[in-house]
C-alpha cells in the first residue's frame, strides 16, 4: 500500500517518528489530518498548554465559538509532531534540549482522519 507522497509505507517500518504538521491557516484541525492516515484520528487536550494572551483577546473580541478558535487558529502551537508513544518522552526531551518548549498535548486513535478537541 503506498502512502500519500506515493511511497511505500514500509520504508518508515521501525521508524519513531511518524510526521510533522506546520500549524499555519486552517488551525490545528485543518493542518494535522494532512499529515496522519486515513484510519486515525488526533484527539487533542486544549488543557494541555495556555495559549498566548493575543488568542485570548482574538477569542473574547471575535464571537468565535470554541471549536473555530482552534479551527482558525494555532491558539499558540505552532508545530505538531506525531512520534511513537513508547519514544514520546525522549524526543520530547531532545526537542527541549534544543532550546524549544515541547509538550505533549494529545494522542492517536483509531478513527477517519479527524482531529478531536477535547476540553
């Protein structure tokens, strides 16, 4: 079966590290389902970091409900990268030492390709 990009899936097979989402327009729910297969789905814990001060004001000035702000916005994440759970915390480590903040803030479940906001 070959993946997206067209290749193979098994030249990953071993591999920790699964994929990289850049969370830009279309917020965390229209970049990461780009990036995870068709059979899974992201849930995301929003309690998992504070967002910046600018989402707080953009969320109480704009009338947008819960679900657009993340939708619309990156609410402060700017990168989301799908790993392994069993390595999770040593490429979080890695990622800190590098003089990044790295957090986890959700996990891959079986599902159609959506990202679930869970508050």
């Amino acid at each position: 079966k070959f993946n997206k990009a067209g290749r193979p899936s098994e030249i990953r097979e071993g591999n920790s590290f699964y994929s990289a989402a850049h969370i830009t327009g279309s917020g965390l729910c229209g970049n990461i389902p780009r990036v995870i297969p068709e059979n899974i789905d992201i849930e995301i814990d929003t309690k998992a970091w504070a967002p910046l001060p600018i989402f707080k004001v953009l969320s109480e000035n704009s009338g947008a409900s819960f679900d657009e702000n993340y939708e619309v916005w990156n609410m402060g994440v700017g990168m989301v990268f799908t790993v392994a759970p069993e390595a999770a915390g040593e490429i979080l480590a890695f990622i800190n030492a590098q003089g990044f903040t790295a957090w986890p803030i959700g996990r891959a479940v079986k599902g159609t390709q959506v990202v679930h906001l869970k508050r």
